[in-house]
C-alpha cells in the first residue's frame, strides 16, 4: 500500500516497544521519516536496529527524551521542531485498587499519559494548520469507555485522551489537518 508518506516526518511517543513500535514500523515500510522515541539511548538504539531488519531503507532518527516531563518534550521540540504526522502512544498502566492510588501516582500517570500529547499537540498542531496538512492520532483503549475497576487511573487518562483528541479534531475542521483516537 502507498499512502504517499515518502515526504512526511512522522513522531511516535514511547515508540520503542509494543504498540509503538508496530507503528513505526508500519511508518517506515510507508517510507515516512520517522522520530523513535523512549527514555533511554539504548531503547531507541535497539528499537532502531530492530525496524532497519524488518525496513532496510528506513529513514529513521531515534530520540531519547522523557515525554512524561515537561523538560522531556522541550528536549525533543528543539531536536524535532515540525513533524506532519504524531502518533501520541506513551502510555503507563498499573493495576491497583482505588483506595491505594496515591496523588504521587494520580500526577505521574496524568503527566504520560495524558499532559506528554497535550504538550506535543499544543506546539505541533498550529504548525500543522499553517502547512494545511497533519495528523495527530491518540493511542486510547477501551478503558476510556470501560473504566477498569483495578485501574481507575489509567482509565480516566483513556477517556481523557478521547476528550481531548475530539475537542482538538474541532479545531481543525475545514482544513486538511485530522485528529482522531
């Protein structure tokens, strides 16, 4: 299939493993230049030798940074200051009763799982509308819509993502710019 992404740049968060990697993967065999981000060198070094197995031609670039922190989507947004496609896919889990999630572990999954596409979005997506072309895309789950009873948080920050990427794909109509989950 060519879906003539040979001239697009595109980033997915927590793209070393699992779902992300599929993606980049699917990305690269696409010919996209693709962003593999994780929070360590070595990850995206491995992530990167895997999908060049698999895609020899692949045009990758690999980028350690921690987009669950402010300070790691400002590291990425001076190395990668415009991409046409973003995949937000970083995401945690953890299985835990109510009562025993701590405020400590209520930010930290906000933080990934939702503020890292928040702060990606918020600097990508005006780029995105003045070029009148992008797509942003939110790797949510049926947890937004069946919140698990074992993980209350990670499904708040699910049905989160799907407001946000409803209330953002708003903001694009009449142009060439999608937001979806």
């Amino acid at each position: 299939m060519d879906l003539k992404l040979s001239e697009k740049v595109a980033l997915v968060s927590g793209s070393t493993g699992g779902i992300g990697l599929a993606i980049v993967t699917a990305l690269a065999e696409e010919r996209a230049t693709v962003i593999v981000n994780g929070r360590t060198q070595e990850r995206v070094n491995n992530a990167i030798d895997r999908i060049q197995q698999t895609v020899p031609n692949a045009k990758l670039q690999g980028i350690a940074a921690d987009l669950g922190t402010q300070a790691g989507v400002e590291l990425l947004l001076q190395k990668v200051p415009f991409v046409n496609i973003l995949v937000n896919n970083l995401g945690i889990y953890a299985s835990k009763a109510f009562e025993d999630i701590s405020d400590e572990a209520w930010m930290n999954i906000l933080e990934v799982n939702v503020m890292s596409g928040v702060r990606l979005s918020r600097h990508y997506l005006p780029l995105m509308l003045k070029q009148d072309w992008g797509r942003i895309i939110f790797i949510s789950s049926e947890s937004g819509l069946n919140i698990p009873a074992e993980m209350i948080h990670y499904g708040v920050t699910k049905t989160a993502q799907l407001a946000l990427s409803r209330g953002l794909a708003e903001t694009t109509a009449g142009s060439h710019v999608t937001v979806e989950s």
